[in-house]
C-alpha cells in the first residue's frame, strides 16, 4: 500500500516499451482491415482499467491514513501527467481522476489538502524569512517588495490548481476553488492579526511588508481572473 508508484511507474514502462512494436507491427494490421482502432491506445487504455482496479481496492484500505493516502494521490497525480503528456492518453478515456472523484475518496482529497495547506500556512508566517522579500538585493526584480510570505502562500495556491484542474466534472473543480477561496480568507485574517500588532509604528518594515503582500495578492487574483 506504501509503494503504488512501483505499479504505476511499471504501467508506464509497459506503454513505452511496447509503443514502437504497436505502431510498426500492429497498426498497419488494424489499418488493413478498415478498422479506426489506435493500438497503443487501445493498449494503454486496457493497462490504464488494471490501475482503476487496483486503486478502486486499494483506497479504502488507506483512506483514514493521511501520510498513505498523500503519497497516493501524489503518485497518481504524476502517473496522470505523464500518461497525457508523453504517450498521448486521451481524456475521453477512462482515468484515475474518476477514481479520485468518487465521493468518499473526494472528500478525503479535499480535507487532507485543506490540512496540509493550513500547516503550510503556520510555518510560512512563523519563519523568521516571512516579512522579507526573497529578491530585496535585486531592485529590478522586486519592484512590489513581496514578503516570503506572500509569494509562498500564492504558490500554495498556484499547486493546488495544478493538481485539481484535471478532474472530470466542473463541480469538483469548483469544491477546490471553495477550499483556495477559505484559504485566502484565513490568510486575509492572519494578516489583519499581525497588522494590528503593528498598529504603533504604521511606518515600520512589518506594516509596510503586510501592505506590500496584500497589494501583490491582489494583482495576482486579477490576474488570474481571466482563467476559468
């Protein structure tokens, strides 16, 4: 249960080193016989229906276990991208991201990523790095003055797109953007937390660093606006 990449990475190995194969000795075959089948393809989706049985199995013995459960969703996430990505998998096909969607795994998702992103946040405003711009020697790079902080936290939700936008159905899309929008609103509220401890000296480095982070947050969501 520990190791799921060990049959995802085999999967992948088998569509790579049966491609050449596929195409030179099978296809002209297929497209003798009139026949619109792809044979890798076919090939991968057939492999791609093992892992869905393996995952549908495997899931609830290590939904209540955040660390396998984590790693898990990892892997998969990596095996998606490169399924598409090099072997030209087609998202009219089956998919694990159907698997991840089933209700009781989606909700695991969604809580463990939640979770996660709230550690995240503890430790990215409790570093001493939190109020200082990562670029403060280069002038012609940080022309906003972005504390860590900030740009950290604008990472966290630039991975977390990366790793919901491939799901089949809009409305489980729409439950990670619930999540990103609680996120920024508990980030909206840490901030306000430590400004009102700054209150004093309106003009020291931590008031201005808050000031600068919500200023590069908001240009930030602007503009991304335009992504659906």
């Amino acid at each position: 249960l520990n190791k799921p990449e060990w049959y995802l990475t085999q999967v992948l190995m088998w569509i790579g080193n049966h491609a050449k194969f596929l195409d030179d000795k099978i296809q002209p075959i297929l497209d003798k016989a009139g026949s619109s089948v792809n044979a890798g393809l076919e090939f991968s989706r057939g492999l791609v229906m093992l892992i869905l049985e393996k995952l549908a199995a495997d899931i609830p013995c290590l939904l209540y276990d955040d660390t396998l459960f984590c790693h898990l969703v990892d892997e998969v996430l990596l095996f998606e991208r490169e399924l598409y990505s090099v072997h030209g998998y087609l998202s009219s096909f089956p998919s694990c991201m159907h698997i991840l969607s089933e209700e009781s795994c989606f909700q695991r998702w969604l809580t463990v990523e939640r979770k996660f992103a709230l550690q995240k946040m503890d430790s990215m405003l409790s570093s001493e790095a939190a109020w200082v711009s990562q670029y403060k020697d280069i002038s012609d790079v940080d022309d906003m003055k972005v504390p860590d902080c900030a740009e950290t936290f604008m990472t966290l939700l630039l991975v977390i797109t990366e790793r919901y936008k491939n799901l089949p159905t809009a409305s489980r899309k729409l439950q990670f953007l619930g999540l990103q929008k609680e996120l920024v609103d508990d980030f909206r509220i840490r901030l306000t937390q430590v400004m009102k401890e700054e209150t004093r000296i309106p003009l020291g480095f931590r008031y201005c660093a808050i000031l600068n982070a919500v200023n590069y947050i908001a240009t930030v969501l602007a503009d991304w606006a335009d992504n659906v």
